[in-house]
C-alpha cells in the first residue's frame, strides 16, 4: 500500500466543502480593481453569509490575504524550480511559471494596495523572472509575449488574466494580473491543502496541531467541516503516513 493509502483521491467533496465555507466566510470582490481600497471593504449580499452586513473583519481578511500570498509565492518558487531543475521529469512548463508569477503579483498587489507589485511583460520575459535565454526551448520573450495576449483577450469572456496600463498614460507599460475566477479557484485550492494539512496533524497529535487549529479557526475564521471530512476518511485516507510527526512518540 502507498502511502496515500488505497482509497480514491476524491476531490469533488472537499472542493464542495470549501466552496460552502467561501460563500459562508469570504467575500469577493466584482467590481472594484485588486489594487483598491474599496476592494477590503466590498461586501455582497449573497457572501459571507455568515458575518453580521455580510462584512469580513478586516484583520481577519489580513490574516487571510498574507497567508494566500505567502501561498502564491510558495507556487512561483516551486514551479520556477520544477522548470529549471527538473523539466524533463515534470509537467512544468513556460506558462504555468508565468501564471505563477501573475498569481504571485496579485496577491502581493491586494495585500498591500500597490499596482506597483503586479509584473509588467519585461518582468516576465527578463531577469525578474529568469526563465528566458536559458536554453529552454519554449521559454523566449516572443512565446511569452504571446501567450500573455492570447490569455488577456477581451474578447474570450471566460479568460482567468487581465492586463491594465500600471499608469494612466500612453507609455505606461501594461501590468497584469489574475482575474476573480482565478482568485477563487486558487482559494479554494488553497483551503483544501491548508485543511489536509491541519487534519493530519491533529489525527497524529503532533506538536503544530494546537496551532494549525488556532489559527484555521480563530485567525482565519473558518469552519470545521472540511477538517472532519478530512478525519472521518480514517487510516486509508491520504493524510495518513505509517509515522507519527510528535516528537514525543517518534523519539
């Protein structure tokens, strides 16, 4: 038996579960641009359903931004790695570093409000980004240029990247930056992960589960459901290795 057991991988649950949470804990934003202040403050009235106004507290949407941009940064990191070290073992490829970077953007822009942090085209085709003039074949200003206009078509309704002038000039340079399907679609990746990991170190007892559920509950304010389906998949489930993770029991 592997290590992820011998149940199916099942991933229409917990991606249920976290969308149920999102529409009871999150609020999203349609209107006003990432780089907004009115962004922390929007509410709808079919969101966060929870919150009294359907209002997030602010420090909780901080909490929660800082951690899904830590994420982001994390992704680039991981996937830039894959690409440069491990290309020919590996999906990774050209555009999946460079959403990568768009996501990275994103979220460091809405966390702090700064159009500044998003990437301009010269940060993705040069030394910000580094993936080009490295031998790899696919990874040349020209194909990145490319597909950037091919993903930020006005005309595609459905298309998860958008770019917007960094200046209001003619010259500015174009910055981009990932749209609110994408946002959503990443959050509830990232929930999902986050409560795979919390789920496991309460089962094992180890020394972070105390903290991982302080901070899933009281700082980021989410529910429990996605945690106890998590824990009801028993032995079997992909959250269990053979190993105890608590120093006090693999010693």
């Amino acid at each position: 038996m592997s290590i992820v057991g011998s149940m199916p991988v099942d991933i229409h649950e917990p991606n249920r579960l976290a969308d149920k949470m999102m529409v009871e804990r999150y609020s999203f934003n349609p209107i006003d641009c990432p780089w907004d202040r009115a962004y922390w403050s929007s509410y709808q009235p079919d969101e966060a359903t929870y919150y009294t106004d359907h209002h997030v507290p602010d420090l909780v949407r901080e909490y929660r931004f800082s951690w899904l941009a830590g994420c982001a940064q994390g992704l680039l990191y991981a996937r830039k790695s894959k690409l440069m070290t491990m290309r020919e073992v590996t999906p990774a490829s050209m555009w999946g570093v460079v959403a990568a970077a768009i996501l990275e953007g994103t979220y460091a822009c809405i966390f702090t409000s700064d159009k500044n942090y998003l990437w301009t085209q010269s940060h993705l085709t040069g030394d910000r980004l580094g993936i080009t003039h490295k031998g790899l074949p696919d990874c040349t200003p020209r194909n990145i240029a490319k597909q950037l206009q091919v993903n930020t078509d006005r005309s595609v309704n459905e298309r998860m990247y958008n770019r917007e002038k960094l200046f209001n000039n003619y010259h500015s340079p174009y910055v981009y930056y990932v749209r609110l399907a994408g946002r959503k679609s990443f959050i509830r990746d990232e929930i999902v992960k986050q409560a795979v990991y919390v789920a496991r170190n309460i089962r094992k007892d180890s020394l972070l589960a105390e903290p991982l559920q302080k901070q899933w509950y009281d700082i980021f304010g989410h529910t429990s459901e996605l945690i106890d389906y998590f824990l009801d998949l028993g032995k079997d489930s992909p959250i269990m290795p053979r190993h105890t993770t608590n120093l006090r029991f693999s010693m």
